[in-house]
C-alpha cells in the first residue's frame, strides 16, 4: 500500500539520496527538500495556486523568493544584514 501512495504522491526524481548521519534528520529532510526545490517559498506557492500579494524576496525585495535565491544569495555572516533585517 505504502509503494502505491508513493507512486502517485512523490515526484520521480533522478537525484540520489545522501543522508549526513551527523546532523539531526530534519537538517537532511532540509536539505533535501532545497535540492529538489520543493520548500514552499513564494515562486513554489505561487506554482501550486495560491494568490500572494508579492513574489519579491522579503529580505531584499528585488527578485522572486526562490530556495535558490534564498540559500545562495545571502551570506548569514554579513553584518549590514544582521543590524539592517
């Protein structure tokens, strides 16, 4: 039963799989979930039919709120962000 919902419910994807057995499951399930790019940010709510007032980026209002954009534009070290949020 459990192959059954699962073929009709998760995505096939070509991406193999690789659990870090160091850090908590949840930072995995993150990690993963950022790879096939399936948080729901903005751009993928928007996908799915939900109306928002804005697509722009809440940090820095200038693109579309994406995982990518999210987790690669921004450096959580940088002090003007820290003291300008």
């Amino acid at each position: 039963m459990r192959n059954f919902i699962y073929a009709y419910t998760l995505e096939y994807s070509n991406i193999s799989t690789r659990w870090n057995y160091y850090v908590p499951l949840k930072v995995n399930v993150h990690v993963w979930r950022i790879e096939i790019d399936k948080l729901p940010t903005r751009l993928n709510l928007r996908d799915k039919g939900i109306e928002l007032e804005s697509l722009l980026c809440p940090v820095c209002f200038e693109i579309g709120e994406s995982a990518g954009h999210l987790f690669s534009n921004y450096n959580i070290f940088d002090p003007y962000m820290a003291f300008n949020s």
